[in-house]
C-alpha cells in the first residue's frame, strides 16, 4: 500500500484517513519497513486478494498461496510422467525420488537431522496427531498430560490414553493472560513416574488466543521422564521451528497453514528414539515389508512408510518443497516481524476502542501486548450496556463487508471455557441435553445461564497481511460503536461447530 492511498472511513474513528494511519503506524512500528518484500508480494503473488476486495483475516484458518507456487507445481504435472510410488517402474521411480527429496526437504527446513528425526506424510495436522494417539505406547501406568489450551485433535489422544488405561491429566491455565500454568505443570509432572512412557502435549502457538508456550517445556518434560508431543500447526506458519535447538518426540504440522497449497497433506515429524517403540495398531497397503494371509503374520516397514497408510497423496508431495521454498524466500522472521507489528497496532486499536459512555466495546481473550504471543487474536464485542453483541451476527456483518474472519470455539473447547470463565456447572448443564447439544443451542444455554459467551471471533494475521487489511477490520469494528443486539439485528444463519467438553478425570 502507498501512503497516498485514499480511504474514506464511515464513521468517525479517531485514526481518520488511512494514509494518516499508516503514517502513525510506520512511526510506531518501524520494524514494519523491513517487510516490504511482502507488500510487492500482495501485489504481484497475491494480487487476487485486492481484486476481489477481499479482506483475509484467517491465516489461522488456513494460509493463502502465491501464484508462483501454482505455475511451479503445473508446471511440473504438464512436464512429468508420475506414477503411483508404490512400483519400481520409471513413473514410479521418478515419483519416488521427488517424494524422498521432499521428505529431506522438510526435515532440513526445520533443521532435524535425519539421524534423529524422520518425517512421515499424513492428511494434515489431525492424522499426524491421530498416528500418535494410536500407537503411543501407553500403558496403565502412563499418564497423557496435556493444557487445556488444545486443539480438539490433540484432546482427541485422551480416547486412545484411556482406552489403554493412562491417567489423563489436563494442566490449566491463568486468566486473563490464557498463559500456561507453570505450577500447575511442574505439580503436574512431579507426580508421574518417569520410569513409564508418558506424554506431555502442547501447541507452540494456541489457535484460539495466539499465545506462544515457552519452547523450554520440552526440556522440563523430558527432564520428568515424560516424552513431548508439539503440535507446531499454528506456531510455524509465522514462526521458525529449530529442531536442533529443542527436540520434542513428535512434532505435527499441516502445510497449508504455512503457504495455503495444497491442501491434504501434513507431516508426522518423529525422533527416531520413540519411533522404534511405537505400537502401531494394523498394517495397512504400503505399511509392511511382509505380510501372509495363510501365515496370519506381518512385518511393518522399518522407516515412516509404516506410519504411511495405503497410497500418499503423491503428486501434491513436490508443492510441499516449493512451497517451503516460498516462505524461505521472503524468510520466516521476516513473516514473524510483519506480523508482530500489525498485531500491535491491531491490539493497541482495539483495546482504545469506546463506546460514548466510556465502556469498553471490545473485550481481549489472551495477551494484550506482543510479548510471547502471535498474530492470533480473539475477542468479543460488548455494547454500551455491557452486554455481549452475538458475534454471529457479527461474522455476517464482517461477510457484507468482504471480511474473512472466524468465529465459534476453533476447536479448542478448553481455552474457551477459560477465557469466558464457563464453569464445569455450565458445560454440565450442555452436555445434560445429549448429543443432539449443538453450538447455537449451547449459545442460548449459556446465555441463559449469565452474560457468558459460548464463543468469540478470532481475527488472525499472516504472510500478506497488509496495513490496510487491518486498518479496514478496525474501521468495521469502530462502527460497533454505541451499538446493541438490537441495532445491529439477529443473525440469519446458524454455524454448526465442534464443541467438545474437557473431560473431568
Ligand atoms: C494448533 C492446531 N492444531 C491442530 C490443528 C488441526 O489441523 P488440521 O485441521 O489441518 O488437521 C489446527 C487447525 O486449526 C490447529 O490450529
């Protein structure tokens, strides 16, 4: 964006012109002029987003690919003949080696030596963690620790745990920071016997508040005798990820968070320590070295295609490198800077935000500064009563104005309880109405039950993230101004969502 850029706001929000604004902006977060790279990016790699109007603001959603990264992966399909990696044929052969240059490739980019590290290929985030919660090998006498800060992917382990007989133990966290309770944990670790396989999980970077859980857990994990699972999907898209510095068992990842194609594919990175005692439950096509049917017996496969279930998603493997490759280009603290700035200002805004009585109109769940967090930020709107606008009606408005943002729980129930401060006592009371308890019908429950909210609208900053795509955001916010449920009308839509309750043991 240039600073000549005319901006016709629609109502009265003090920052006035945007030019004016960016102009206070820059001055505020010099850093900001370092990440210009991106900006030539919007408007060349990313040119579509500004001729549709479209203002992105879900980067924890899902991340947006640059052209370059389309023609390079067409261009290798128009030029190759690619055949399912499972033959020893040409096709095959030519196929195999550039998924076994991919495989490298993610582990030189997040700098885990093959002698310690493999990399497996799964659908996503989720089947890495689900590849984990199968075949961890607990035991009645293991214990899964994980923060109630968790996506429900890593919650979902709880089923395997206790279907193995392990104690699962969920460690809270303070309000209103949403930060991890150290103490808690250290009581937490203190009571497992470390002469048993037990596992800690946690995400470098929650998805629902954007806080970053200090890195050095790992070492106090492991130092406990407990083993780590990092679930690194929100935290790398915007982060670099050392694993020659910290060394957690498992690390899990969906690519296109990081650079939004293709889609369908994630990683499974493994230390080769825990690999060999994996238990994985079935073999499946592409698993075994040898398998019989009148022998009733079967060897697994030494190396990740154990963990490879049938036949990969092979002709998207390559985009991985390119798209690696493309965040290696503008650089990752380049992204992480960028972001770090236009969350500031984005925090800083919103917080001075006022109705003309003085009351709040927003409320923060998570940090209010850009200390140890990302540019994840969620919150409510509250009218001038105090009371809370149905972040619902919210998202449509947003939509009307070519907003992209979330709302609803992120699937990750336990942060959500926390920052809205619902007791067990609430969730009781929804989970009391059986399995036909959806979202909107939670909303009402709780609603009901005091002014809490069963969800919030998350706004997520990224790769080309610009100046005015915050700038806009703040504008449609502003005009919540002196507004109640009543001005602003009932939502016309219903958002089914996840929504799973944390589990009392
Ligand atoms: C922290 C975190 N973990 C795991 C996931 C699951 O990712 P996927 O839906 O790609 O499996 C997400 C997705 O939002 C996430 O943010």
């Amino acid at each position: 964006m240039g600073t000549t850029t005319e901006f016709t706001t629609t109502n009265d929000y003090e920052l006035g012109r945007m030019a004016d604004g960016f102009a206070a902006f820059v001055e505020r977060y010099p850093a900001f002029s370092r990440t210009r790279l991106l900006d030539q990016w919007r408007e060349t790699e990313y040119s579509r987003l500004d001729a549709s109007g479209q203002i992105y603001l879900d980067y924890t959603g899902g991340g947006l690919y640059g052209e370059s990264q389309l023609l390079g992966h067409m261009d290798l399909l128009r030029t190759s003949v690619l055949g399912n990696p499972h033959s020893a044929n040409p096709s095959s052969l030519a196929m195999t080696d550039l998924v076994e240059e991919t495989r490298r490739y993610i582990l030189t980019y997040f700098n885990a030596s093959p002698d310690e590290y493999i990399a497996v290929f799964t659908p996503n985030a989720s089947g890495a963690l689900k590849l984990v919660g199968e075949a961890y090998p607990f035991t009645p006498a293991s214990h899964y620790i994980l923060t109630f800060d968790n996506h429900n992917s890593v919650n979902g382990i709880r089923e395997f745990a206790k279907g193995k007989g392990a104690q699962v133990k969920y460690v809270p966290l303070t309000r209103p920071e949403l930060r991890l309770d150290r103490e808690a944990l250290d009581a937490t670790l203190g009571t497992v016997d470390g002469d048993q396989r037990n596992l800690f999980a946690f995400p470098a970077q929650s998805n629902f508040s954007g806080v970053k859980h200090p890195l050095d857990l790992i070492d106090e994990a492991h130092h406990n005798g407990v083993d780590v699972l990092l679930d690194a999907a929100a935290y790398v898209p915007t982060n670099g990820l050392d694993l020659g510095t910290v060394k957690p068992e498992f690390v899990t990842v969906s690519f296109y968070k990081m650079f939004g194609y293709p889609t369908g594919i994630g990683a499974l990175l493994i230390s080769r320590s825990i690999f060999r005692k994996m238990n994985r439950p079935w073999f499946a096509g592409g698993t075994v070295n040898f398998a019989s049917v009148q022998g009733d017996g079967h060897y697994l496969a030494a190396n990740e295609a154990a963990f490879e279930d049938g036949t990969i998603n092979y002709l998207n493997i390559p985009a991985i490198k390119t798209g690696l490759q493309h965040l290696e280009t503008v650089g990752i603290d380049t992204i992480a800077e960028r972001v770090q700035c236009l969350t500031g200002w984005l925090l800083e805004n919103l917080l001075s935000l006022q109705h003309s009585n003085g009351k709040p109109m927003v409320r923060i769940y998570g940090p209010t500064d850009t200390q140890m967090r990302g540019g994840t930020v969620t919150l409510n709107f509250y009218g001038p009563d105090e009371r809370l606008l149905d972040y619902r009606r919210i998202e449509e408005l947003a939509n009307a104005r070519g907003i992209s943002l979330r709302t609803g729980c992120f699937c990750n129930p336990g942060a959500g309880e926390i920052a809205e401060g619902l007791t067990a006592d609430d969730m009781l009371a929804g989970l009391k109405d059986g399995p036909d308890m959806s979202l909107p019908h939670f909303v009402q429950v709780i609603q009901h039950r005091g002014n809490k909210s069963a969800g919030a609208i998350r706004i997520s900053t990224g790769l080309v993230t610009n100046f005015e795509d915050v700038y806009r955001f703040m504008n449609f916010a502003a005009d919540f101004r002196d507004k109640t449920n009543l001005n602003i009308g009932k939502v016309t839509f219903d958002i089914q969502s996840c929504r799973v309750i944390r589990d009392g043991s």
